[in-house]
C-alpha cells in the first residue's frame, strides 16, 4: 500500500470507526503501531488521536 492511501485509509478509519488505534494500525499494513504513529504523524502533523479527536 503506498504512503497516500495508507495515510488516506487511516484518516478514513479514524473518522467513521469505532477501532483501536492498533487495529487501525494492522488494518493498514503496519506490524507495530509505533511505526504508525511516526508514519501518521508525518503524514499529517498530527497524532492518530488528536485526528480522531478534532
């Protein structure tokens, strides 16, 4: 999955889900939810749940 529709699929997932922060994370290729952490907050400036909390 490239970094845009990873980015784009969590994004998604944080806004219209009800899943974990890990889940998410396994749901969009990452083995560890570190990584996704630093990959998120790269992508869009923001933690995965200060997006899910705008």
């Amino acid at each position: 999955m490239k970094a845009g529709t990873r980015s784009d699929a969590a994004k998604r997932l944080l806004e219209s889900s009800n899943m974990g922060i890990t889940q998410i994370a396994h749901a969009c290729g990452f083995d560890e939810p570190n990584k996704f952490y630093v990959f998120f907050k790269r992508e869009t400036g923001k933690s995965p749940t200060e997006w899910r909390n705008r």
